[in-house]
C-alpha cells in the first residue's frame, strides 16, 4: 500500500501558474469557509483552518493533481445535523465533538483504503447526487434567511423554518435586509461578468469598509482569534464516539462519492488515471490533520477544483499556495472580519446553497429520463423533509433501488443475422425465432432471485406459439452471476424444455458463471456438446449434420 501521493508537481514550468491558481483559490475559498464554519455551527475561523493542515496533507498523500479539499457545505451541514441535542452549537464541547467526527471519519476512510472499498462511491449514483446536493442546498440556503432578514429563527427544521419566517415577516430588519441583498446582488453580477472574479471576497471586503465607514446596527461575526491553530485533542470517550458514529458512516459515503466523481473526471479531462484508493489515504490524513487542529471534516470540492483549473493550476502546489495565503490571512487579516456584519456572511453562503440547487441536472433528468427525475426530486424533498443525515441514507436506498429496478426488469432480446450477416436485436415477442428451429436469447442482466421469474415468462412467450423450436439458446453474454434462487429456476426451465422436446444450449458464459452452473449440476444435466463459446457456433452447430 502507497502512502506518499504523487500530487504535487515541482518542477520550475510549473511554479508560477500553479501559484498564481492558489492565490485565485484563496481569493474564493476564504469567504466560502466562513460560511461553511457557520453552516456547521462552528467559530468562523475554524473554516479558515480547514485550508491549512489538511489541505497540505491530501497535497502530500493523495494521488489527484487536481482535487482541491477543504470545507464542504453538504458534510458541513451534515455536521450541524449530527451534533444536534449533544452539545450548544459553536461551544467547546460541539467544537471537540466535531474534531471526534473528523477523526472518525479519518478511521473509516483509512478501513475503507484497507479493505479496497473504494467501490463505496458508486454507492450514490449521479441522479440520487442530483437530488442530494440540491435538498442540502435547499437546507442551506434556508438556514441563512433568518439572518439575512434580520430575525432570530428558533426552529431547526427546514419546513417548520419557513413556516416561522412567513410568520414574522413583518418583523424583517430593513437594514440587514439591504445589505444581504446588496451582497446577492455583487456575487451574481460579477459572477456574470466573468466567473474568475471572486465575488464574494470582494462582497465581503465591500461590506467591511461599509461597516466600517458608517456603522452598520446590524450583528455582526465578533472576535475572530489570530494567529495558526494550535494541536488539539478531541473528545475520544467511547460515549463520544458511539455518539458521532452515524453522522460520519454518513460522511463517508458523500466524500467518497463527490471526491471520486471529482477525480475522476479531471483526470479524464487531462488523459491521467485517476487512483482513487490513493486518493482516499489522502482524505484520511486530511481528516486526520482536521481532527487534531481544532476544525471540521474535509471533502473533496468540485467548485474549487474547477476554479484551479480554470485557473491554469495543474497539480496539488495551487493548493499549497492556498495554503501559504490562508496563514496571512489567519496572522494578519483577522481584525477587519470581526466588523463583518452577520446578514452579509450569511447571504454569501446563501449563494452557495442557491449554486448546489442543480437545476441544469434536473432538467435534463426530466428531458431524458422521468423516473430518474422523479428518484432526484424524492431525495431532494427527503434531505428538505427530514433532514440532511437522514436524507444521506434515503439517497443510498434510492441508489439501490434504482440498480435493483433496472436488474429487476432487464433488457432481454431476440439475436437473429441481419441480412448483411451481423447480429441484432429484437425484441422479446410470441414466436419470434433466430432461425428456423432456434431461438438464440439473450437475458440482459444477472440472474438472481428477483428476477429469475422474468426469464421463464420470456422462455413461455417464445416457446408457446410459433413455428416449432428444435433448440433454445441462452446467451449469457450479460450474465455476470446466477445465485442459488436463480440456478434451480434455470434448471426447472431446462426441464420443462426437455419435456417439450427442446433442447437447452447455452453460449457466451464466462468462466465464473460457467463455474457455478457446473457446481449447480446444470451442466451436467444439459446433453452434451450444449455450451457453446458464441452464439454463431450455437447456430452453425444447428445447421450441421451432427446437429440431427
């Protein structure tokens, strides 16, 4: 197992452009973790820290060039979910129970990288991520109305939030209310203008100088401590950590699946192979480093990565250079934030769960797949409805489902020559034939209990009508596994087919089905010479005079 990653590219070419791509990170990722420490309930310079110690560590140890880890607004606001009822948010104690959750989180991803479940990340498909990002940036962006609007909302749940808010609407601070606005406004026209821009560091800093220079009567950040963080340790009781156990198996399965996704696909973009079991050590260090320097959990971030590389960074010295920016700031910059007025703060993360409301997806779920769509939108309501730990695993149920839906009901055909001598496919209908005497079947998915009951009714359709049948030929080419459920199905049908004078051939199994089937004694039990390696031998095997 490697535990050094190949990230980092030093070579002098490569100095400049990667540092002046993070020095652009750092003009985004400041602000942007300010408010992800809010959305976890953490004190805001803990967001700071994130781009410090652990970004360093996944530069060192993970394998991608191009992700970019720091704080996340869907982990951050599974945090905040989690600890909820442990501890006062923003306390001490909710501060160490959030470095347990990152510790714990460094141990899974560790086990993971052990035991190679790497494959974790396939357990949310892109649709139910979809759903997922847009129900928490729906949560997130919720969250932030009370302060921009000037009110002290005491519900915690989105629905019930909103309900409160239209309730005391005439309560709205008309100062707070402005400068929220006024934030949106900026970030979304410079945005406009040209997406390098950093919108929100220049909102931010616009609306320092304008508390500064006029008094803003709005709450603002307060005291953000100076100076580098220092060696913590965290709350490591067994009761602490059985406490924060779920929220972090959570975890665990949004940063595999939004890191890999990452990776991969700047990668792919750049002609490299992603390592994504590499990548997960460097996750783990990352957390790992979190955990022990008083912040929150890392992940993977699309929007950053993309801004690297927009940017002309190209290895994991942007991130550094991030890094390198981050303790000025930390060091020297501090006392400017504390006059930050709070409504302005808020509506920059505001803007940022607005950006994870993946409107883009979900039209083109509509426009090409409804039942997808239809999977998105109930996990984006669950994550709403119920709350972002909970709609995590709702998003993992929905995955499976999905998968189980679509092996459920697999896409099983007819494979008869085309008059220029190449196979294709039909569709499954009373009496279709390959050619006279042969069906050739191809069942499009593994066999399993679920759906073995599939495969006997196309076997009765075909069967039951039709010009007479001498063999019926499985092509397994899509066969992938049988279980036990679906082996015994399999020979009752090579069965009923003998009795009705048709032989069972089978063609195109491959060596691990093929061994199953002949610890089945299904093999065993077809007549001899019935396996073929392809289709076309099935068929020019029928056509022999040995086939008599």
């Amino acid at each position: 197992m490697r535990w050094i990653g190949r990230g980092l590219d030093l070579r002098r070419a490569r100095l400049l452009p990667d540092a002046v791509a993070g020095a652009s990170l750092a003009a985004l990722a400041v602000p942007e973790v300010l408010g992800y420490a809010r959305i976890a309930g953490m004190p805001v310079e803990t967001g700071l820290y994130t781009l410090l110690a652990p970004a360093v560590v996944f530069a060192l140890l993970g394998a991608s060039r191009h992700l970019v880890v720091g704080a996340d607004s869907a982990t951050a606001a599974m945090l905040a979910a989690g600890l909820v009822g442990l501890a006062a948010v923003g306390s001490d104690r909710w501060v160490a129970l959030a470095g347990t959750t990152a510790l714990v989180v460094a141990v899974l991803l560790v086990l993971a990288r052990v035991v190679r479940l790497g494959a974790l990340a396939n357990f949310l498909s892109r649709t139910v991520l979809v759903g997922f990002l847009t129900g928490v940036g729906l949560s997130v962006a919720v969250g932030q109305l009370g302060e921009m609007l000037g009110l002290e909302i005491t519900a915690r749940e989105v629905p019930a939030r909103v309900v409160e808010i239209g309730r005391r609407i005439g309560e709205v601070d008309g100062v707070a209310l402005g400068v929220a606005a006024a934030v949106v406004v900026l970030v979304l026209v410079l945005r406009r203008v040209d997406r390098r821009i950093p919108g929100a560091l220049v909102a931010v800093v616009a609306a320092i100088v304008v508390s500064a220079t006029v008094g803003l009567d709005v709450p603002q950040v307060g005291p953000v401590p100076a100076g580098l963080p220092v060696l913590v340790l965290p709350a490591l009781s067994l009761d602490d950590v059985r406490a924060v156990f779920p929220v972090a198996l959570s975890m665990i399965v949004v940063i595999l699946a939004q890191s890999a996704a990452t990776a991969r696909s700047y990668a792919a973009r750049d002609g490299e192979a992603a390592d994504i079991d590499q990548d997960v050590v460097g996750l783990a260090g990352a957390n790992l480093a979190a955990a022990f320097t008083g912040t929150f959990v890392v992940n993977g971030s699309p929007t950053k990565t993309q801004l690297v590389a927009s940017a002309g960074g190209r290895s994991q010295l942007a991130q550094v250079s991030a890094a390198v920016v981050t303790v000025v700031v930390v060091l020297f910059l501090t006392p400017p934030l504390e006059i930050l007025p709070l409504a302005a703060l808020a509506a920059v993360v505001f803007v940022i769960g607005i950006e994870l409301v993946d409107l883009a997806g979900l039209r083109r779920l509509w426009r090409v797949r409804r039942a997808e769509f239809a999977l998105a939108v109930a996990t984006a309501a669950a994550v709403v409805g119920l709350g972002v730990q909970t709609g995590i695993l709702v998003a993992v149920a929905l995955s499976i489902a999905d998968h189980l839906r679509h092996s459920y009901s697999p896409h099983s055909s007819v494979l008869r020559k085309s008059p220029a001598g190449h196979w294709e496919s039909l569709a499954v209908t009373p009496g279709a034939r390959t050619a006279p005497g042969l069906v050739v079947y191809r069942f499009g998915s593994g066999l399993y209990f679920a759906n073995a009951s599939r495969l006997v009714e196309d076997v009765t359709t075909l069967t039951g009508s039709g010009p007479p049948l001498r063999w019926f030929c499985l092509d397994a080419a899509a066969i992938g596994d049988v279980d036990y459920t679906a082996g015994a199905v399999l020979d009752q049908v090579r069965a009923r087919l003998r009795a009705a004078g048709i032989r069972l051939v089978l063609s195109n199994v491959i060596p691990p089905v093929a061994d199953l089937l002949q610890r089945y004694g299904i093999t065993d039990a077809l007549e001899p010479g019935s396996v073929f390696a392809t289709s076309g031998e099935a068929l020019d095997a029928l056509d022999a005079p040995a086939a008599e």
